[in-house]
C-alpha cells in the first residue's frame, strides 16, 4: 500500500470512523489494469450516503423550525386558537426526541438510532439476478421478480394430489370433557389474557397498530375489542382487511442477490394475531396429550435445547458404540415424525428413539441396511401422499457411525437419494460436537462478540453507553450456546476479556487504566457494581437449569435418556439451591435435607444426631391432629429453630407429596438470574453500601450522569477501611468556583449540615430527598449539578471552554426539563408509578359475613404473628383471633391469618363469607393458584379446602 493509504487507515481509525460496507460494484469507478497503474474510487458514494442518512434529517429539522417560526411570527400580529394548537404541535413534534433521549438517555442513544438507519440502508435491495442470471436493478422489475418468484413457489402445480388420508389408528383420541372445554363460547375475560400475553412492541401489521396500542389504552377500546373478536367466533366472519398481512424478505445471506437467498415472513395485524392467540391458548390445555414426546415445539414446557440435547448425545453414543449391528443418524429436513422402523437404543435399558421434532426440523434414527431404509423411504411416500407435501432431497443428509462399512455407505445413500455426510454441522443453531472440545471448537462465539463489538468506536459512546451495548452483547450472542454445554476455559476468558476492553475503552493501539478492578464491575447493582454477569458463572448458570428439569421432568424423552445413561444426580448449584416443600412428608429426611430453610437441620442442630435418628423422615416426627413430636425433637434444636418448625405443617389432609423446589425464587422454580445469584454469593460484600446503590440507581437522571455518580462514589472509599474519604469532594462541594453555586441552591436551613460531613454521607442523603415543590426533585438537581461540575472541571483543566453564564438558572431549567421528559415517559408506560388511595371498611351484602385477617413479622424472617376479625352486615362483632406463629415470613404470617380466619367461620358454621386481606400476593395466591413447587403451596391448598 502507499503512503497515503496507511495515513487514510490510520486517520479513520484515530477519528473512530466506521467501515459500514457498500452495495453494489465494489468501486465507482476503476483505471488500469496492471498492479503499477490500478486505481480505484468510491469515495463519492459517500455524499449520497450522507444526503439519504444525515443530511435528511437536518433538512427536516430546519423545514420543522421555519414552520414554527412562521407559525410564531402570524402571532405576533394576529392570536388565534388554530395557530396556538398548531404552533404547540409543532414544539411537541420538535421536543419529542429529546423527551425521549432525555428519560432513556445511553441505554437508547442517537449513536445507535444512526446505525439502525444504516443497517435499513445496508438491507435495501438494489439488484437481483433472475433465473437467467441476468442482474435486475429497475425496482418495477425486481418488484415482478419477487411476485413472479413466490407465484411459482406456493402454485398448486408442484403438490401432490392427495390420494389416501393417513391412518388414524393409534392416534390419541381428546375426551367428551375436552371436546367441551374447546367448544364452549369465548368469554370477554379471554379476549383481554391474549391481547396482554402478546409481546408489546411486536412488528405492526398493514393497519400499523402494535399490541401496546390495545394494551396501554384497553379502557378505550376494550369494548370494542371483545365485541369484534365474540363476533367472529360466533359468526365465523371477519371484517375485510382484517387478515391482510405484509410480507417482508428476511436475508439468509449478508448480500443477497436471487430469490432463494430470502426468507418470508408474514407480519399480521395484531387484531388478528389476537384471535389466533386466543385459540392458542385453548389449545394449549391439550395439546400435550395429542402431540408425541418426540417433538419439542409447541408445547409448554418443551425446549429446542431438549432436542439438542438428545441430539449431541446420539451423535456420541453412534460415534463410540462397537458390535455388529450398524447404526445409521438419517436428517431429513422438512418431514414429519414415523415410528415404523427399528430404532435404537442410546444405552443399556434406555429408552429406544425413532425421531424427534422441533415444529419441520426432522431426524431419524434407524439401523444402518438396505431394509430399513426402504422402510423409511416408503413410509415418507405415504406421507407425501396423505398430505400433498414433498420431501426436499437435497436438502437432506444421511451420518453414519464409524461401525458403518464404506461401500453400505454408498449402497444405502444410493438407495435413498440422499448425500452422505461426515460433518452434521449445526442443529437448531448448535454444533454437532463429534470429536473433543478445544479452544477453536466455540471460536465462532468469540468471533461474533468481537465483530459486534468492534463495529462500534469505544471513544463515540460514553461509558454509559458502552456499559449498554456490552451487556446486551453478552446477554445475546453466547447465551444459547452456554445453555447446553460447559465452554472450554479459554472461551469464557475470552469473552470476559472482549467486554472489558470495550467497556473501559481501551484498544490494540492504546491502553486505559482501570479505575476500577474488574471483579467489582462485575458485582450486581445493588452491591456497588455495574450487573455485568461472568461467562463463567453465566454458564454454569445455564448448564444448572439444565440439570434442575433433568431432575424434575420424569417423562420427557431427554430427561429418559440422559438418566439412563449417565445415571444423573445433584450437581454442584443444583444440590446448593435445593430445598423441599412439604407435602406428606413422605420423601424428606428430617434431619439431612433442605427443607426448613437453606441449610439442613443436622448442621443447626445443638447437640450430635444419633445414627438412629439421622434416616427419621418429616411424616415420622408429626403427629396427626397434635402436631410436631416435640418431645423427640426438642433435645437437639435451639429455641430458634423451635418457632420456625412451629410455622410448618405437614400435609395430612389433601396428601399432596413432597416437592423438590428452587430455594432461591419466590414461587420455588428455577431461573437463570437466582442461580447465577447463587454462585457469585461468596464474594466480600462492602458493609452498609446497598442503601446508598439503590438510592443511586433509582435517582431521576442521566444514565451517564448516574455511572458517573457510581465511579466517583466507588473511589470515594478506602478498600481498607471502607470508610476513608478520598479529595474528590473537594472538587464536588467545597470548591469556591462550585460552592457559590451550592449556597445559591441548598436552602439556607440545610446549609450546614449540606457542606459537612463525609463524600460517602453527602453523595447518600441528597441522593434520598424526594422533595419536589420546584417541579423536580432535589435529588435529580443534585446530580445534575455533581455532573456537570466534573465535566466543567475536566473542560478547564484541559484547556476546554465549557461555563455558561447564568449556572444556576441551567442546572434549574435541565433538572426540570429532565423531570418532566421522565413523566413523559412514565405516562407512556415506560416507567410504573405508585397510585395511593384511601381504603374504609365496607359492610358484606345480606346475610353475608366478613373475615378481615392480617399477618405480619419482624424482617423477612422474624417472630411473627397474625389476627382476625368477622362482622356481620352491621358491623357487629361474630368472631376474631389473635396468634403467635413461630418464625417465618411475611406472606407465610398473611396467608396462616386466613387459615386460621376461614377455619374460625367454618366451625362458627358460617357458609356465605367474604374474606378481605390488604396482601396483594395473598389474593393472587388465593384466586389464580400457586406453583407446587411453592414454599407457601401447602397452606394455600388447606386454605383452598375451606373455599
């Protein structure tokens, strides 16, 4: 290269200029042909590119701000109500994205507004060959092409007449009770589940209305809604249009240029995908018992990852299996499932698998001979038949294991018609694993990372915004591959060393000191971190939930085949985060497992546990009707222990068995963030800083000026000690050139206590005040001002000018400006806001009584107690209690409160009660049901006998 080019090269990179790629013919224009004398130009493209991406967008905003002005000016002469609401839109059409910037600030920033424009430009089809191989560039033509194209593609010319039905022996057959349970008309109360189950901001269809239309404004047009979808499912008839749908062309391909390198999708009205949600969600109640286990889309519960699973582990059991029998993998695309040949067996007493599914995604399994694969050839024929479908051959594959002979190879895929394979490639998004993990097997993932990271200039986002992409990188790009198998070491510190470069914005060609360790980065929010989650820990967390259905799922076709052969126990986090709830108390030792709380009695217990007593079960230390066996327990536990166990009751009633739950979840199910909890719980916490995180995070500000407020109050404390000052707060607080400022802010009565004290002490208590007589809280002005003072500080010290005149009335007008961006926001359901109302007791109707009951403890586990009152239609009194429960928690006191509350009226013979509780979590417990796996299951189901 010349000279000149490697100063071009080197000035792009110093600019932070970004190669987005081109379309078309590489150069505009090109001269010579030898080496000495070639040269080539595109830079020109560059002002059509900047006309079509930026330069419209200033065009638009200098068009919107002479209409305005014209607008502003006939007032000056003449007001009017037309021209005062059209001047107020236009100011509302010009402050709408900054209200927007404003309230999401870096995690939605301009930077990454442009490049999605740029991207829409990359993905604009400007050429096409046609089946001559002929480019068309006219869009009249490409537009014929694409018409032409899938006309032929979906024609009836290519399907197969259907000529014998396909059998419908075997099939399961749904029940009276479930044919009625499908049928029954749709109640209004269904219409508004599935338009709120829908994803919010969904594509649009033709009629250009997203589900959060519906769902934010469901008070306007509800109504209307439940009375268009109970039309059609009584009448059967749509509105026109009411099915129209737009039909986009995905790319398979970064550049595309035939037809078969598009995927079409469909994008419907949601009006409509609303009615099919609604069907969906009838279905779903039986559509488990009609589809096999063998295919894993559709039904709840079911995963890609099972199939993947499955997969992987034929694959390994083909490739090492020896003896005389051949094995044969066959991968059909687009089929469907048949079990009329022999399948094979992955281990010794394991289930036997013929196929399996995820919706058209098919593989077969079957012995490696001639027999068996014309089976399966005239199996696929009878299915064609029945169902007018093809079978695409080429785009099928047959592996066989290494038992297999070369010329049966040969033998068996002539017969079939399809290619043999050596390499499976990738299924559902996964390498086929078939031979030993090293650090280049998982390299695609680091790969993706860092051509995603490396698109963006470290120096053209704020750390904020750096913090933004890096977490949504990490949280997407290698997470499906962690969910299946463990990464090799190498690749896990690769990726952690990818997201720290970019996040401190350092490069190849300069290095950044950190001022902060990594290991603190990586601690959640609350513990004075930034949420940045380790690979490592990220992907024992997704390897756990693995683990954790294996053990809970005892039907499913993977889980069968992975306990066969492996003959799986507890691992490491799963055995950690474990924890029984009682059911009969038939299945859990009372001594040894988790079950009372996270840790087993047996290492609480104040004195040894006789061998004897150690295989004792929860059912053998409760007496029916009396309670706990007090007297052979007693001996050995602390008095605390005493009123936790007094707090629990063994299922006698219903017999509900013992549930193995997640201790670390709310409802006892596993997730990926508890577990992930779980194993980064061992670090040294720093004592009494979650308050002042939480305070931090929650404040009304910047995105930037809050990581700022993160930095600046990370530094601030001796790592010794954690309590020294650092001279930052000089620089903050008592300056001359920001003091004055400060005094002119801070009324006169908090003066003193304002300028002194600790950083830590300051940054804490105005980080907490909500007070909002000026239109905006002191706690947002606060960290406006610390801001802004730093930058002004750096700008001054590096010789920048930054100051404006009048600072305080700036600080002012911005915290406002950014308070009300934030209600803005919030009112369009970007953020929740907490609604207080006056509650008065009200009388029950007729002959009703009601029960008021209520629960409380001391701390999330503490002594707690709990009480209750019935009053008839006049208020009298008919009954209360008043109790001492033992140690548990809140929701455990509320719910024992309306045990204790229905058990009363029902022996008080009262059979028309209204129970009223101020629990939120009580009543969704109450009248929606509650997990089984749910550490309060057991007293919501006795609370359930008396309703």
């Amino acid at each position: 290269m010349s000279p000149d080019s490697l100063e071009f090269g080197e000035w792009i990179n110093r600019v932070s200029l970004i190669d987005m790629g081109f379309s078309g013919n590489k150069y505009t224009w090109k001269r010579g042909r030898v080496e000495n004398t070639f040269v080539a130009k595109r830079l020109d493209r560059l002002k059509k590119w900047n006309r079509d991406v930026f330069g419209d967008v200033k065009k638009k905003k200098e068009e919107l701000m002479r209409e305005i002005q014209v607008v502003q000016d006939a007032l000056d002469v003449h007001q009017s109500d037309d021209m005062l609401r059209k001047e107020e839109d236009l100011i509302k059409a010009f402050d709408k994205s900054r209200e927007k910037w404003i309230a999401l600030g870096d995690r939605n920033t301009n930077y990454f507004h442009t490049t999605t424009i740029i991207r829409r430009r990359q993905n604009r089809v400007e050429r096409l060959h046609n089946e001559e191989g002929t480019w068309i560039f006219d869009a009249k033509e490409l537009e014929a092409l694409a018409v032409q194209y899938y006309q032929r593609l979906y024609s009836m010319d290519d399907v197969l007449q259907v000529v014998n039905p396909l059998p419908q022996d075997g099939l399961e057959r749904l029940t009276r009770e479930e044919v009625l349970s499908l049928n029954k008309p749709f109640l209004a109360t269904e219409v508004e589940v599935a338009i709120r189950s829908m994803g919010k901001y969904k594509a649009p269809g033709p009629d250009g209305y997203q589900p959060i239309f519906y769902q934010s404004c469901w008070e306007v047009v509800g109504n209307s809604v439940i009375r268009f979808a109970l039309d059609f499912f009584s009448s059967g008839i749509l509105p026109p249009q009411t099915n129209d749908a737009l039909v986009v062309l995905i790319p398979k391909v970064p550049k595309p240029e035939r037809m078969n390198q598009f995927r079409p999708i469909s994008l419907c009205n949601a009006i409509f995908k609303m009615i099919t949600k609604m069907m969906v969600l009838r279905l779903k109640k039986v559509i488990g018992k009609l589809i096999g286990p063998s295919q894993s889309s559709f039904i709840p519960g079911r995963l890609s990852l099972d199939n993947i699973v499955v997969v992987q582990e034929a694959v390994h059991s083909l490739n090492r299996k020896k003896g005389r029998k051949e094995r044969l993998c066959h991968m059909i695309d687009r089929a469907v499932a048949v079990k009329e040949w022999k399948s094979i067996g992955l281990s010794q007493g394991g289930p036997k698998i013929s196929h399996i599914c995820f919706a058209d995604d098919l593989i077969l399994f079957a012995e490696a001979s001639v027999s068996q694969i014309r089976v399966i050839r005239r199996i696929l024929e009878t299915f064609c038949i029945a169902s007018g479908q093809k079978v695409s051959l080429d785009k099928s594959k047959i592996f066989f294991s290494k038992n297999v002979s070369r010329d049966l190879e040969k033998l068996i895929s002539k017969e079939s018609g399809i290619k043999s394979t050596r390499e499976l490639g990738k299924y559902l998004g996964m390498p086929i694993l078939q031979r030993r993990i090293n650090k280049d097997t998982f390299g695609e993932v680091l790969e993706r990372v860092s051509s995603r990271l490396a698109g963006w200039k470290g120096r053209s986002l704020s750390f904020a915004g750096r913090l933004t992409l890096t977490k949504s990188v990490l949280s997407l790009i290698p997470i499906h591959t962690m969910s299946t198998i463990s990464l090799p070491q190498s690749t896990l510190e690769g990726l952690d060393k990818l997201a720290r470069v970019f996040l401190l914005g350092s490069s190849a060609e300069k290095k950044k000191l950190h001022l902060v360790a990594w290991d603190r980065v990586c601690l959640p929010k609350s513990e004075g971190g930034l949420g940045i989650r380790t690979s490592k820990c990220m992907n024992k967390a997704l390897v756990s939930k693995v683990g954790w259905r294996l053990i809970n799922d005892r039907y499913s076709l993977w889980a069968r085949i992975l306990r066969s052969k492996y003959r799986v126990g507890l691992r490491e986090v799963v055995s950690r985060g474990s924890r029984w709830v009682v059911g009969n108390g038939r299945d859990i030792l009372f001594w040894s497992d988790n079950w009372l709380s996270h840790e087993a009695l047996i290492n609480r217990a104040v004195i040894e546990i006789p061998n004897s007593e150690k295989e004792l079960r929860v059912k053998d230390l409760w007496a029916n009707g009396l309670g706990w066996k007090l007297d052979k327990i007693e001996p050995y536990i602390s008095y605390h222990t005493r009123l936790e166990l007094a707090a629990v009751v063994v299922d006698s009633v219903t017999g509900a068995r013992d549930r193995l739950s997640w201790g670390y979840s709310a409802d006892g199910v596993f997730t990926v963030k508890s577990a992930y909890r779980l194993l980064t719980e061992d670090h040294d916490p720093r004592p009494n800083m979650a308050a002042f995180f939480d305070r931090l995070w929650r404040v009304v500000a910047l995105e930037r000026v809050k990581t700022f407020l993160w930095h600046i109050g990370d530094t601030s404390v001796c790592q010794v000690c954690k309590g020294g000052d650092e001279t930052i707060l000089h620089v903050l607080k008592d300056c001359p050139s920001i003091a004055g400022i400060w005094r002119r802010l801070v009324q006169v009565q908090r003066s003193y206590d304002f300028f002194n004290g600790s950083l830590f002490g300051w940054l804490y208590v105005n980080l907490g005040m909500k007070n909002a007589e000026t239109g905006y809280a002191w706690a947002t002005l606060f960290a406006i001002v610390v801001w802004w003072s730093w930058k002004w500080r750096c700008g001054y010290v590096f010789g920048e000018v930054g100051k404006c005149r009048d600072r305080v009335k700036f600080f002012r007008d911005l915290a406002a400006e950014v308070s009300h961006a934030h209600a803005i926001h919030s009112q369009n359901g970007g953020l929740r806001t907490r609604v207080e109302r006056l509650v008065a007791w009200k009388p029950p109707d007729g002959e009703w009584v009601k029960l008021n009951t209520d629960g409380a403890s001391r701390g999330n586990l503490g002594l707690a107690t709990t009480g209750g009152v019935l009053r008839d239609g006049i208020g009298h009194w008919c009954g209360g209690f008043a109790l001492d429960i033992g140690v548990c928690s809140a929701p455990l006191a509320e719910l024992w409160g309306v045990y204790y509350g229905l058990y009363m009226a029902w022996e008080r013979r009262f059979t028309r009660v209204e129970l009223e509780v101020d629990s939120e979590l009580v009543v969704g417990f109450l009248t929606t049901g509650i997990s089984d796996t749910h550490s309060l299951s057991f007293l919501v189901r006795l609370c359930h006998g008396f309703l």
